[in-house]
C-alpha cells in the first residue's frame, strides 16, 4: 500500500485550552500511522491566543501548519483549510475534525483504514451501530442533532447516510478536487451537509464508521442561531435544485389548493353547511392530488407494492391529511368566527400538504 499524505484540518474558535493537548494527541496517533500525517490548524484570528499555543507547538512537531483568518464561520475555514491542504500540503487524504476532543484522536486509524478498504468519503457516525452521542447531552442538543439529521436524511434527500452532520470525516482529495467550493455557497456548520450532498451527487464511495462522540470538556459550541436558519435553508434549496418532484409536487399541491378552494367555494353558493363543504372539498382535492401523483410526480419510483397496496396506503394518508385539515379548520373557525371560512380552509391546507407529501413519499410510494 502506497504511503499517502494526509492533512488532519483542525478548524479552531478560541480553543487554546484544547489544541495544544490535542496536536500533541494526534502525534502520538501519527507515529503509529501507516501514512504520513500532518496537521493543519486553520485559526480565525481567535482573541484567546490559540495560535501562540499552535506556534509553540510548530517548534516541536516539524508536521503541524498554521492557517490564519477573518472568522467567517465553520464552513469558510474548512474551504480555506481544503483549499490549502490541497494546493499548498498535496494532500492526497485530508480530515475534518473538531480540535476540542469531540472527536477521539485515537479513532483517526479507523476511518483511515475504511478509506485505505476503499471508500472516498468516510464519516464517524454517532448514528450507526455501535456509534454514540453524550450521555449528558440535554434535551435540545439531542433535538438539534436529531432535527438536523432528519432535515438532511428527508429534506435534502441523504436517506442512506445516517449521520449527515458529522464533522468527523475523511475524504480524498481526488474526489475534493471536482467540487467547486463557490458553489456550495455555504460559511457556517451548513458546510458538512453541502459538502457531503455534493460528494454524493457525484457518486462517491461514502462509509460510516461508527465512531462515540465526546461532549467538550472545556470551551464552549459555537453553533448559533444563524447557522440553524442556514442550515434549514440550505437543505431546502439543496431540495429543490436537486429534486424534480418537489417541483411537480409542489405543482400538484397547487392545484389541489385551487381544486380545494374551488369546490368549497361552489358549495357554500349551493348553500351546502360550511362545516360538510370543508370536508368534502378537502377529500376532492386530495383525489385529484393522488392521481397526479401517482401517474406524474412518483412515476418514476421502484416500489414494489401493487398498486391496491399503494391505494390503500395512499388513502390512510389521506385520512390523516383530512384529519389534520379538517381539525385545523375547526379550531380556527372556533377561535376567530369573523375572519372568512375560505381563509380558515386555506390554512387548514398548509400542514395537511406536507404530511401528505412526507408519507406518500417515504412511505406510499417509497423507492
Ligand atoms: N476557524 C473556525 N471558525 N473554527 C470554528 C468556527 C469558526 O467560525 N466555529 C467553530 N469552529 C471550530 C471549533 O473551535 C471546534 O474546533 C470545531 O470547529 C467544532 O466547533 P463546536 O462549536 O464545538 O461544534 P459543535 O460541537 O457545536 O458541533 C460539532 O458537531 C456537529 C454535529 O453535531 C461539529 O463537529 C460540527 O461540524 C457538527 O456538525
């Protein structure tokens, strides 16, 4: 097997009680290594002085490099640090980690080897077998962990990959170099979702390791508010730039409105209760719906399911639409009895929509 450089890119935000234990436990890792190991810290300007303690460290260990600039957020300094190693080190592997422990040192050999059997993009997953998240973690970083990877597993369309988030990661340069990284237009954690949909778009070899994920010790998470907004952000326009039957679904979902709104109108002039026009329009519209997407939208989908099969799923979605529409519209004709039923049903709409399309996707008309 041929020796290759590989660049561990460490980015750091004010980790100076971190990076100095953790160069020093990534070389005990690099002595053993079967390939040559380097480190790249990629600093942003951290007020802390996190580059002093990387300098001194540059004295000791000739393999550890220094990457410094303006904070523009997780995903900006993982392009710089892959541009560099790249350009700059000839890395044939690089990784990505997090320099505050989160991630073991002593788990570096084992995505390594998974690289070395043969994958191009390997991640350590806390979601597969065998792999963990922090016993102590609270309630809301369990659900922004698990939203997150929902969001990219459904939204941008990862199903098969069980820890898109993950910054644990190895991957070859060759495969690095076909991304454009302008394109992914990307600066905060929205970098590893991006990156990772890019790798899969063109048909990468992707692995996951299973790998326990340290809570930090010291220092705090630099995850705000305006990485969340876009990483939802980028998920959905990952989805619709991606996916065609989004599209169609949204058209189809655009014409059950008109449908629905159509009949419910027609009804109310033939004096029909408002309260049973709700439902039926509701009911019409999702007919019309299935039929479009059954004969359009999922066309293409493999499932193998007879079509009664798909027709009985289809209308216990549909059930649970209707519940959902109709109960929304109740509540909103109870609370607010002078605003126009129309716009009560409207409403009712919206959720109804998306569980619609969220279980006849991944369930009724599943690949
Ligand atoms: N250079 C630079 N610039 N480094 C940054 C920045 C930045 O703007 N923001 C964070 N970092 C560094 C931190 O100093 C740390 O070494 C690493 O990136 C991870 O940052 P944390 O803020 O500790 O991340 P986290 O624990 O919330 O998130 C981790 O888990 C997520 C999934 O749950 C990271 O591994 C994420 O990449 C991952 O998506």
């Amino acid at each position: 097997m041929a020796t290759l450089k590989v660049v561990v890119i460490l980015p750091t935000y004010n980790e100076r009680d971190n990076i100095g234990i953790m160069i020093d436990a990534l070389e005990v890792q690099a002595r053993e290594f079967l390939h040559d190991m380097h480190l790249l810290v990629v600093d942003d300007d951290s007020p802390d002085g996190t580059a002093e303690v990387v300098r001194a460290k540059q004295t000791v260990y000739p393999n550890v490099h220094l990457l410094r600039g303006k904070k523009a957020g997780l995903g900006a300094a993982y392009i710089r640090g892959m541009i560099h190693a790249m350009d700059e080190l000839h890395a044939d592997v690089v990784f990505e980690m997090d320099a505050d422990f989160s991630h073991k040192p002593e788990d570096v050999p084992r995505l390594m080897a998974a690289l070395d059997g043969g994958a191009d993009f390997v991640i350590g997953s806390r979601y597969v077998k065998g792999g963990s998240i922090p016993q102590e973690w609270g309630f809301l970083r369990r659900m922004n962990s698990l939203g997150g990877n929902i969001v990219a597993r459904y939204v941008a369309g990862m199903y098969r990959i069980r820890d898109c988030t993950a910054g644990f990661r190895a991957i070859k340069t060759n495969l690095l170099r076909k991304i454009i990284f302008d394109d992914l237009r990307v600066q905060g954690y929205a970098f590893q979702v991006a990156l990772l949909h890019k790798a899969v778009s063109l048909g990468a070899v992707i692995k996951e390791v299973p790998v326990d994920f340290v809570d930090r010790a010291k220092g705090e998470s630099k995850l705000g508010i305006s990485d969340i907004i876009e990483f939802i952000l980028n998920a959905w326009w990952i989805r619709l730039h991606s996916s065609k039957t989004f599209i169609k679904f949204a058209i189809v979902g655009l014409s059950g409105v008109i449908v629905n709104l159509g009949v419910f109108t027609l009804l109310l002039q033939a004096n029909v209760n408002k309260y049973l026009a709700s439902p039926i329009s509701i009911e019409i519209s999702i007919i019309t719906n299935f039929l479009l997407n059954n004969y359009w939208t999922f066309r293409w989908r493999t499932s193998q399911d007879h079509i009664r099969v798909k027709g009985l799923k289809f209308n216990m979605v549909s059930l649970v639409s209707l519940g959902v529409s109709y109960s929304t519209f109740v509540v909103l004709s109870v609370l607010f009895p002078d605003v126009s039923p129309e716009i009560h049903q409207l409403v009712g709409i919206a959720p109804a929509m998306f569980i619609n399309y969220f279980l006849n996707s991944y369930w009724t008309f599943k690949n």
